[in-house]
C-alpha cells in the first residue's frame, strides 16, 4: 500500500475518532464507529492504533506537548507533568503557577480546542494529570493544617479537590462564549479560587 494511502488513512481514523470521542466521550466511544466512519475494517483499524488509548493519545499528543513545555517554562523545569515521581510545592508557588498557566492553557486551547477537550475526558492521560494535583493539594492541605498529608483522610479531600478542579475548568472552557482574554481572566480566578480555600486558616476561624 502506497505511503500516501497509508497517511490518507490515518488521517481519515483520526478524523472520525475525534468526531467520536466529542460525542460519546471517550469511554463510550466505540472503535467499530470509528472504523464504520473512516470506511476501513475494525481489523484494519488496529493496524493503525492498537487500542482505544492508543489513539486517544496519538490524538491528544500535540496539545499535551505544548502544554507539558509550558509547565516546563513556567516552573524553570522543575515541574515536568509527565515525570512526576518526586516533587514538593507550596500554596504561593501553586498559586504563581496557575496564575501563569491560565494564560498558556487557554491560548493552548484556542489553537487545539477538540484536542483539550479530548485530553480532559477521563482516559489514563487525564487520570495522570489529576493524580498530579491530587498529590499536590495533599501536600498543601499537609502543611497548612499541619497533618500528615499521605493520610486517607487527606488524600480523600485532594481527590475531590483535583476532580472538582478538572471538571469545572473543562466546563468552563467548553460553555465559554467571551473572547480569550476574558476567558483567562475567568480561568485565573477560578484557580486562584481553589488555592484560596486551601490557604484558610480554619484553626483560628
């Protein structure tokens, strides 16, 4: 088979699949769909993509990069979203951060709107991410009420903290009808709202 089939098709699978997964998210997204719209066998298909995720990430790839090298310029490579073994951040650091991603992000997001999309559904790439924020609320939520933050308790309340993030900034982005500058105003404070009710002295209150 020619190359330029070959790319043809491809393009036709990546076409159809972003068509699906907007519409029937990414775990209800079938790959016999996609395969029915890019006029190719289920067979012919897993030549392409080995399995779902595969091709979600195939197709998420080029946002992810541009926001994973964001994250990188902003924290001065300390903070790689796609190596996140070790690391220990502050409120006010964790504010400066998302102050500046609201920016990048956005404009990301104005340049790849299906792929963010995409990218924020819940597939393992978006699991990796809100465990990353997880992580980090739970050391914040440590320090600031002085208690372990490895305790079930703890990690409990950063996993609805990460949820509840990732859900109302995808909701956010996908309703929005303002113009881009607008938009990042409203996605800085959203974030900055968060960080704000982590910081709450609840002890003295």
């Amino acid at each position: 088979m020619p190359q330029t089939l070959k790319d043809d098709v491809k393009e036709r699978i990546v076409d159809a699949a972003k068509q699906e997964f907007m519409k029937n998210s990414y775990d209800k997204a079938s790959m016999r769909v996609i395969a029915g719209k890019s006029k190719i066998t289920v067979g012919n298909l897993y030549r392409y993509f080995k399995s779902k995720e595969d091709l979600n990430r195939y197709i998420v790839a080029p946002a992810l990069e541009k926001i994973q090298n964001l994250v990188l310029d902003i924290t001065n490579n300390q903070i790689d979203i796609m190596n996140l073994d070790s690391f220990d951040i502050t409120t006010a650091q964790m504010r400066t951060m998302l102050d500046s991603l609201a920016d990048g992000v956005v404009d990301i997001y104005m340049q790849h709107r299906i792929e963010v999309n995409i990218l924020m559904m819940r597939t393992n790439i978006n699991k990796y991410l809100t465990d990353w924020f997880s992580n980090a609320i739970a050391q914040i939520i440590g320090r600031n009420y002085n208690i372990d933050p490895k305790s079930a308790n703890v990690r409990l309340m950063a996993d609805g903290y990460a949820v509840s993030i990732f859900t109302g900034f995808t909701t956010i982005l996908r309703n929005s009808t303002v113009n881009t500058e607008t938009l990042k105003r409203l996605v800085k404070i959203y974030m900055e709202s968060y960080v704000d009710m982590l910081d709450v002295d609840l002890v003295n209150r």
